[in-house]
C-alpha cells in the first residue's frame, strides 16, 4: 500500500542530488568548532553538588532524574546511584527528583561557597499514567546510540526557509538528500532507499510524508511534541521497514491556558490554536498552513509553482488519572497546473497534479496498577492523487487504509520490562497510470518512450504483526533489548521472523558501548509473486559525555541486503538481489548554554545489485562523505536591536552515481538517447552554507514576537543540480549535457507572534 509504488512518478527529481567540496570552507569550520571549544573552557564561579540517590533499602537507583526548574540544570543517576550537578551558583534552590515507580521528591538545598554533598532515598509507590506515560513512548527504550531527539525549540531555529523538520534531520550523521531548497526532502537513511524508512505520527503509519514529489513533507512543527529518529538497530516494536523509524509524537493542547500562534514565512503562513474545552479535563489544538507564493504568480509563473496546504489537530480528555483518550488528525492538500511556454532544461512541458491525504488516529493511554501499561490506537489513512506530467506520464491514485495497533507494557520491576503488541491493516488501492516500460528512462518529456499502461485495483488485509520484547538492566552497567516480531503478507501468504538484540554496558560514568544486531524485512510492494526484502544490522558503537551538555559518539555499521528486487534486461522482476551498506560516523552535540549546536561525518559505501544488468555496483544512493555543522549563537544580552540567535548551517557532501547518455541515435521517429555503463558517473559534490538571524521581542506579559532573516547558500555557490539533454549532429557523439544548476544566493525572512502565557 505503499504510495510510492508509483516510483517512476519523480525518478527525474529523485536523481537530481545536489554536493559539494568540504576543502574551501575547512577554515570556516575550524574556526566555528574552535569558538565551541572555547565557550567550554569559560570558567565560572560556581559550585557542585553531587550524591547518591538510594531506595529503602539501600540499594542504589539507575536513571533517577536531579533537576532543577528554576536553573534549568540536571543530570541523572549512574549504575551506582551517583549523580553531580555543576556550575550552580550561590544560593537556595529546589531540586525535583523523578523515578519510574517511585515517589516524586523535591529537596530544598542552600549552597553557600563549596560544593555540596547530598543523599536522596526514594519511595516506591504505584505507577499512574502521568508518570509511566514517557517512559513508556521511548521507542528504542535507550538501547541504540542512534536515536536522537529533537523538541521544536531545535527543529524550528534549523528548519530552515521552506519550515520543514525533515530538513534538520537530514543533518544527523549518516542521512543524505537532494541538496536544494526546493528539490526533495525526502532521506536516505545509510544507504537505503527513500521507501525503507518508517514513519510515524501518534502510532499511525505514515506512508509518503511529503508534498509533490517529496518537495516538503507534511509535518507542521508547531504541533510537534518531539520527533525522534533512529537510523538504524530499532527493537522489534517496529518492523516492515530495513533501514530507520522517524517517530513523530504530537503535543496535547494546554489544559489550563488558551495560546496562539501566527506567523508569516519565506514559503508559507501559519496559525495555531490550543487551549482547554474543560480545565484541566479536555484539551484541543488546531494548527494550519498554507503556501502563498502560487497567489501571486500562478497566471504569470514561468515556472511551476504549488499550491500546498495542511491542519494539524488533536482533541485529548483525561478520563481520570490512569486513563486518557486522544483522537488527532492531519489533513493535506496539493496542486499545481502548470503549462510551459519555452521548456527550461530539466522541468517538464507540463505538470498538472492534485492530491489529497487523511491521517487519523484514535488512542486510548492507560496504567493499571504499578506494573501495567497499554496504549490502544486505532488508525485511519486517505490518500488521492491525480498527476499528469510531461508528454507521457499520467497516474491516478485513490488508496486507503484502516487498521488498529496494541502496545501492552508489563513492568516486572523498575529495571526489568516486558513489552508486546499486535498490529493489523486492512486496505485498498486503485492506480491507473502510464509508466515508461523500461524504469530507468526517466525523461517525461520524451514521445518516443515505450510505455505501458496500468489498471490496478487490489483490496484486502495488508499485514498483521505480533511481537514481544525485554527491555531491562540484569546486572549493574548492563542493559539489554532483545525481543522478536513476526509479520505476516495475507496476500503473498508467507510470515517474516525478525529477531533483534541490543546491549550497552556503561564503562564508567562518561561513557558506554553499545552493539546492536538484527534482521528486518520489508514487504516487496506491488509484487505478489515475490518474497519480502531482507537487511541484516550490525552496529557498535562508543558514547562519551565531555560536559553535562556537550557528548558525542562513534559507531560502526554494517548492512547485509538479501532478496532485493530488481529487474533484467527482459525487465522480468526477481527478488535474488543482493547488497551491502558500511560506514563510521561520528556525531558532536551541545544541548544548553549559549553557543549550541552539532556537527556531523560519514564515511560509508553503499551497494547494490542493479537492474538491467545484474551486477553489484554503487547504488543509486551511494554517498561516501557527508558532513553537516550546525552552530548557532543565543545572545545573552537582551536589546531590542540585537539579535537573540545567530546560527549557521553547512552541508557538504559528495555526489551520488547516475548513468550517463554517452551518445545517440537517429530513427524515422526521431533522436534517441544511448546510455552508457550504469551508474558509472557521479553528480558533482555539494556545498551549501546558510545564516540565519532571529529578533525576539515581549510585548506585556502575554505576547512574545520574533522575526528573522535568512541567507540560502551565503557564498553563492554552482551546484549542479541535474541535466538535460539535447540530441544533434553538430554536437560530439551527437548528445550535449546541459546541466542547470541548484538554488544561488537567496535572502528570505518572516515574522512570528505568540499569544499566552509561557
């Protein structure tokens, strides 16, 4: 049900990543990473507090939460209950102190000039759905150096001009995408292709998360709680996916106070409303957005431009203290129509597209007791489209899909957990369409492809899943996930066995090593006839902590593809594929202070068997270095002519294979195109470099406003980003490569306004 089974649809934009060359700005990096290392070494007046957090019967306490509200500072306890707090200044403050399936405790301490000793004992009690709630939608249950979150603090500051959160995920080490500012936003996760990625808003499986083409995903970060991503090593509570879960989790409206949101972008305006139906009780949040620039140009646009809009919602009702009910929601809507006068090289004669997509889901959280958890949802999904592109390809797509999902967590103890579920889908699709016979030939525009014609109309029970897992600490600095899932294709009539393991030992109290291993399928859409896709996982990886707020990690990976489907010379579609993807990447982050941010490398190589000709070679989306630093600046002097925010965004990375037209041919029916060695040449690299500058502003105690400015690609440099080309005697070999290239220097800004109380 996948809604990229049309994959021919945007093959040509797909193909078109953009790169660049890391060398010219080494000293631009240096000097940012050099201003990072020195904020650190800044010393301060300040002094320590540290402990050990103990039950009542002595024995120490793992992961107890320290923290202090009012200085917004914290840690954790370690295997043996320790914990230490620095830089806290002279004074009296209160420290809340949290466990899972314990009493919540708040400490007053006075620090006067030393640092401080201090003992904590907790008190077991009964787990309620307040505070069983997070810790039971941690998703990779901590297990994985993968996971990283992010709250919308972070993805709005670096989400860049066109406001999309997938856009700062693509700066996590190991995810590549097209480059541009308009090209797609869809990712590639170490070496995997675009559809093995698994996406998920409020439990609800979320297939092809983006507008046309994947130029901006559907994801509105107003109404995001968190969003955390995992590139790879996932428990087996997720599964039909080989190579990551981005797992997005809206917030519930406030259930005390009203709050409003307006702002006015580079690309689009929105609007947000939260507040309480009943205090305290019921709560509901609405969000909205809409592009505008097709307002404007649609009747003089020399280009194509889109018209794309969304609403984001979410009603929740606490029914007591152990039980809540949320139903939310996502509503999107597309369109374009667009008629070339004089064909630019690259776009289509025409694109005229409308579609629309539908995501709901129902869920009922509840605890019972001190041991048990269960979230219930169930999902519904939408989708149609009608396309029309170039002089050949048309597609009409009407799908649907229903089906309900049970997570159940049973808590032996506080370190020991059990966790199950089950998922069923039921859905239909109809897809009429032309595709071009042979699916490499991805040039639209092009009358003498041969096609075929589709008239698809399949309906019926998609999948059902069954899996349990352990999550736990069996001895001190010893944490494991291990567990086992099984999905079953109704319509294929087999069921995929996919086990999975993870550990971590913690070294000392800066750092841990983790390995991970696994095997995961994915169904081969579209194809009955043909087993599901496998991927072996093996990853290990070292995690240090160098301050409270500055960590980083390396890890080592390795992807073993079995049963990839390709197709021949004979285009016969087999699944004997085979492939392989590795790297090392390294990740540097700082969460607090002033000067934030994160950098990013990867090193990695990927594989696979290619169509038409059968043999292992580079893969489509094979990049063997990206790397991506983000730094941005607070300023903690506060004028209303000084910025509050100053950051800096840079890509680099190197280009993807592509095949080349080497030649060409003239028939009665005119010129064809001769390709040359598959996947033989590479885009050219890629370098991106983006400033952004924020004003924030208070207006009375209720009202709070910001307006940046934004530069896209500061140093103005040419990145290919594609080509056409052109057939002709008086040309070498008879083709001319006419690139066009990405995105120049381009300045944008916008305003925000907040309405409420913070």
């Amino acid at each position: 049900m996948n809604r990229e089974i049309g994959k021919g649809q945007f093959t040509y934009i797909n193909s078109l990543i953009l790169l660049s060359k890391l060398v010219i700005m080494k000293k631009i990096t240096t000097l940012l990473f050099s201003i990072l290392i020195f904020q650190l070494s800044i010393g301060q007046d300040h002094y320590t507090i540290s402990g050990i957090v103990n039950d009542e019967k002595g024995n120490p306490l793992i992961g107890a939460i320290i923290f202090s509200p009012e200085l917004q500072k914290g840690n954790t306890s370690n295997f043996n209950g320790h914990f230490e707090i620095k830089e806290l200044p002279v004074g009296t403050h209160k420290l809340v102190v949290s466990l899972l399936g314990y009493k919540r405790d708040t400490v007053l301490i006075e620090i006067l000039n030393q640092n401080l000793t201090l003992d904590i004992q907790m008190s077991e009690q009964d787990l309620t759905l307040d505070n069983v709630e997070i810790a039971a939608e941690q998703i990779t249950e901590r297990t994985s150096i993968s996971n990283i979150s992010f709250r919308p603090q972070s993805l709005q500051a670096s989400q860049g001009l066109t406001e999309d959160p997938i856009r700062t995920l693509s700066t996590l080490p190991g995810i590549g995408r097209a480059g541009d500012l308009f090209s797609p936003s869809q990712i590639y996760v170490r070496g995997g292709a675009p559809n093995e990625n698994l996406f998920l808003m409020d439990n609800n499986k979320v297939y092809f998360p983006y507008y046309f083409g994947g130029q901006k995903s559907i994801f509105n970060t107003d109404a995001i709680e968190s969003i955390e991503m995992l590139t790879g090593g996932f428990s087996a509570a997720y599964g039909n996916h080989m190579s990551s879960v981005m797992n997005v989790q809206t917030r519930d409206g406030d259930f005390e106070n009203y709050h409003g949101i307006f702002s006015v972008g580079f690309y689009n305006a929105s609007a947000l409303f939260e507040g309480p139906i009943v205090k305290e009780k019921l709560s509901a949040l609405i969000a909205v957005r809409r592009t505008y620039l097709d307002l404007f140009i649609k009747e003089s646009a020399s280009f194509p431009v889109t018209s794309l809009g969304d609403i984001t919602y979410k009603i929740s009702y606490k029914l007591n203290k152990n039980h809540k009910l949320s139903f939310s929601g996502l509503s999107s809507t597309e369109g374009m129509d667009f008629i070339a006068a004089n064909q630019e090289p690259g776009l289509p004669n025409k694109l005229q597209t409308s579609g629309t997509n539908h995501f709901q889901s129902l869920q009922l959280k509840s605890s019972f007791g001190s041991k048990f958890y269960n979230k219930l949802s169930v999902t519904n999904t939408l989708n149609q489209n009608v396309s029309e592109i170039g002089r050949n390809l048309s597609l009409n797509i009407d799908a649907g899909q229903f089906g309900f999902r049970d997570d159940f967590n049973f808590y032996l103890s506080n370190k020991h957990k059990l966790k199950a579920g089950l998922e069923w889908q039921y859905g239909k699709i109809d897809y009429i369409g032309n595709l071009p016979l042979n699916p490499l030939e991805t040039d639209v525009n092009d009358t003498t492809l041969a096609m075929r014609e589709l008239d698809i109309h399949n309906k019926g029970e998609v999948i059902r899943s069954a899996y349990i897992l352990y999550n736990g600490n069996p001895i001190n600095k010893l944490g494991i996930n291990t567990g086992i899932r099984f999905d079953q294709n109704p319509g294929g009539g087999y069921t995929d066995i996919s086990p999975r393991f993870a550990v971590n030992y913690q070294l000392n109290e800066k750092s841990k090593a983790r390995f991970s291993t696994g095997i995961y399928h994915q169904f081969a859409d579209g194809e009955k006839n043909l087993k599901s896709s496998k991927a072996i996982h093996y990853i290990l990886g070292y995690e240090y902590k160098i301050t409270d707020h500055l960590y980083g990690w390396i890890e080592a990976y390795y992807k073993d593809y079995q049963n990839l489907v390709y197709f021949d010379s004979a285009l016969n579609y087999s699944s004997a594929g085979e492939g392989r993807a590795r790297g090392i990447e390294l990740f540097v982050r700082k969460e607090k202070g002033n000067l934030r941010g994160w950098l990013s490398y990867s090193l990695s190589h990927s594989e696979r068997t290619a169509s038409l000709v059968g043999q292992i070679k580079d893969f489509d989306f094979d990049q063997r270095h990206i790397f991506n630093l983000v730094t941005e600046y607070h300023l903690p002097i506060r004028k209303p002519y000084l910025p509050a925010l100053i950051q800096l965004n840079y890509r680099y990375t190197d280009g993807t294979p592509y095949t080349p037209i080497v030649g060409a041919t003239h028939t009665s029916s005119g010129w064809n195109g001769v390709q040359g060695e598959p996947l033989s040449m590479r885009n050219n690299d890629y370098q991106n470099l983006n400033l952004r500058v924020e004003w924030r502003y208070k207006i009375g105690k209720v009202m709070r406003a910001a307006s940046f400015i934004e530069i896209w690609n500061l140093t103005n440099h040419k990145n290919v980003l594609g080509r056409s080309y052109q057939y002709g005697e008086n040309y070498p070999n008879q083709v001319f490569d006419q690139k066009y290239y990405a995105t120049p220097f381009l300045f944008g800004g916008g305003f925000r306004m907040e309405l409420g109380k913070e």
